[in-house]
C-alpha cells in the first residue's frame, strides 16, 4: 500500500515536499494531515471504525503508525484463517472509502457521514466476497 511508503498527497507530505500548504486536516482543522490521522486519528475515522463491523478501537493517541496499525491487524489472533481474511480485507475496503471521503470533502466540498464511508465500504464489501464466492463454485 502506498500509504505504508509514505506515497499518499496528505498534507503533511506535501509539505515536506516544500509545498506551500496549509498542513491541518481540513475535515477537523486540529492537526498535521497525515496518513494515521486521516485513516485512524481524526474525530470522523475514530467514529467510522467504532461503528465498523468488527469495532476496531484506535489507540487515544497517536501510538501508532499505519504501518504498525496494519501490521498488528494482520497478526492478531483470529478465529479462523476466513475470518482473517475478511477482517484484515473489510480494514482495505474501510481505508479506501474513508481515503475517498476525504478527498470528496477536500476537492469537491461533498462532507460525508462515518456512516455513509461505513455504508459504501460493507457494500463493496460484501460485493467483492459474493464474486469470489460465485466464481469458487
């Protein structure tokens, strides 16, 4: 993932790339736009993953980095191999819908709801599981 590179446009690598910016979150206006804040730490993240299906808590602070958050997501004990599977791939679908709110929001001046992000990302969900389920059988 690019975001585990460090390769994504927030605010916060653009302004190590010397651009003039403002670097808040433009969503909450509290801090530095990053990657963790935008995917994890930001008030409208924080209420998208409380009301997610599998209730991730993030840490109150910025314990974490994407990378590390991932990680520990990826090897946490999980039921069974499938449950594995869906969760850490539900975590991609949440990250990308939550990465396109924030652009809706920045470029477009669309301002989402976490359960809007939460609606989109189950269904493209449960979208992705059914093609791979039908074309199993």
């Amino acid at each position: 993932m690019r975001c585990c590179a460090g390769g994504v446009g927030v605010c916060e690598a653009l302004v190590n790339r010397q651009m003039t910016i403002e670097g808040k979150c433009w969503r909450c206006g509290s801090v530095m736009e990053s990657v963790e804040h935008v995917l994890m730490y930001c008030l409208f993240a924080r209420v998208a993953w409380l009301g997610f299906v599998f209730s991730f808590v993030i840490p109150p602070t910025d314990f974490l980095t994407f990378h590390q958050w991932i990680d520990k997501l990826a090897t946490n004990v999980y039921p069974s191999k499938a449950i594995q599977r869906k969760a850490v791939s539900f975590v991609a679908f949440m990250c990308w819908y939550l990465w396109k709110a924030r652009n809706d929001f920045y470029f477009d001046n669309v301002n989402s709801s976490p359960s809007n992000v939460i609606r989109c990302a189950d269904r493209a969900w449960h979208d992705y599981f059914n093609a791979i389920e039908s074309n199993a059988s």
